[in-house]
C-alpha cells in the first residue's frame, strides 16, 4: 500500500466570506515516491489547492496533513526540512551567482551566523544539487545572464539544496520553451524514480501529464473530479466533461501513452 504523504481533509476557501468557494469539501491524497499532478480548467481551484498544501494559504475550513501531521503545526524550519516548494515566478535576484542562490537552500539547517562552506555536508548539498540539474559547470554565472530554462532549473538546485523528500511545483513548465519543458519534466521523473523523491506539480499540458504523471488529481469548479491512476484518470469521458473537447488514448511510435485532442465539427 502505497504511503500518504499528504492528506487533504474536506477543505473549504474563499477570499472572503461574500464570494462563492474556491474550494467546497476538497479530500486528496497524495502519495511517496509518486509524480502527481494536479490539473483543470482556469479556475477550476487546483493553484488554490496547491497553495494550501504548500502552506501558503490557510483553508477557511478543513485540514492538510503531512506524514501524518497538521502542516500548520509545523515550524518553518522543520518544514523547509522536508518540503521544497518551487513557484510559478520567481524573482531573480541581480549580481548573485548561480551557486549563491542554489546556497539559499541550506538555511533551514543553519544558524543565522554559520558559514555553509564550513560545514562539509552543507557544501555536499549544493554540490549534489548542482549536479543534478546540470549546473556545475555554470555556477559562477550571475542569474540574470542565464535563459529562462536555466534559471528555472536553479529554483529547482535550490530546492534540491534543502535535501527535501517532497517538491511542490506550481506550473513549473509556464514560460518555458517546449525543450526546457521536456527537460525539466525528465529531470522530475528522474528524482522521482530514481531518487525516490516525492512530486506534486500543476500542470496544464496533458500529454505531459499522460507522459510523466503517476498520478492525478483532476478539479473543476472548485471540486475533485476524479483521482487515481493518470492512464485511467485522463479517459476521454473525463475529458469531455472537464475540458470540453475530445480526446483519444493512442500508443507513440515511443510506445508512449499520448492524448489525441481535437475540437468535434459543430454541425
């Protein structure tokens, strides 16, 4: 059976009390050493949903817990610990290298005063999480200077840097050029099948979601559609119904599961 690593229990939210819910009685989980991924429509609530598991938001009603505990219970530190969270923007930071940034990601196991490169498993750290995204050899380039795809895969050394088991992704491939996509999306599925890392990430592209997701979790309206498996989640009745177009499961030259999509022809 596999282990929960987030619980989601009967959340509600909403901006305040005048407006219709963003999210009505949402229960999910989510489980280790899985790619899930969550997807719907614009405004269907999944950016909302990711904001309360990572901490962010604080639901109007309802509970997140992680391995077992209220993730509001816990301090940030211990939370910085063991979850890294990558988000959609992230401002660059002018005239800091690559390898100062990546850096940041040692603080939730330092004291204000420490020097990280006293500290030999401090330095493993960001050597490793370096590695691992490809960016040794880059390292004293200042941030501003890189692409877009370069810069995104230093938030995510950074995020790698705090020695995470769970990385939390909001819309990591928005921005990217279609190969930077693909790269960063093996780079997850790498961590997650080889590293036993756990991934959750919203997603809008759902051949990347037939590709790389173990798991899904489809919302609309403010609800949770439909769970499980991507393979049976993503059929085309769901996706009919949540998306409004059709879709057919076909077999790539690649042997890849991949969406068919298209628009019917109004008569």
């Amino acid at each position: 059976m596999n282990d929960v690593v987030f619980e989601a229990n009967q959340l509600q939210f909403s901006y305040n009390k005048y407006s219709d819910p963003i999210l009505a009685n949402v229960s999910c989980q989510i489980f280790s050493k899985k790619f899930t991924a969550l997807v719907g429509p614009n405004g269907s609530g999944k950016s909302t949903l990711f904001k309360c598991l990572s901490g962010e938001l604080v639901p109007n009603q309802g509970q997140v817990y992680f391995q077992g505990k209220n993730l509001l219970q816990l301090s940030s530190r211990k939370r910085a610990q063991k979850l890294s969270i990558v988000q959609q923007k992230n401002e660059a930071i002018p005239s800091l290298t690559v390898e100062e940034i990546v850096r940041m990601g040692r603080i939730p196991y330092r004291s204000f005063f420490s020097d990280y490169r006293q500290d030999p498993q401090d330095s493993a750290a960001v050597e490793l999480a370096l590695e691992r995204v490809n960016l040794s050899s880059l390292r004293n380039e200042k941030i501003e200077h890189l692409s877009g795809g370069q810069q995104q895969r230093v938030w995510l050394a950074l995020a790698l840097a705090q020695e995470p088991e769970v990385i939390l992704l909001d819309e990591p491939t928005t921005y990217l050029d279609i190969r930077f996509q693909l790269e960063l999306l093996e780079l997850l599925k790498q961590l997650v099948d080889k590293e036993e890392l756990t991934v959750c990430a919203v997603l809008h592209d759902l051949n990347q979601v037939m590709s790389y997701a173990d798991e899904t979790i489809v919302l609309n309206h403010g609800h949770i559609v439909e769970a499980g498996k991507t393979e049976t989640v993503l059929c085309s009745k769901l996706i009919k119904e949540v998306f409004s177009v059709s879709a057919l499961q076909l077999r790539s030259s690649q042997k890849r599961k991949v969406l068919d999509l298209y628009l019917e022809e109004v008569q």
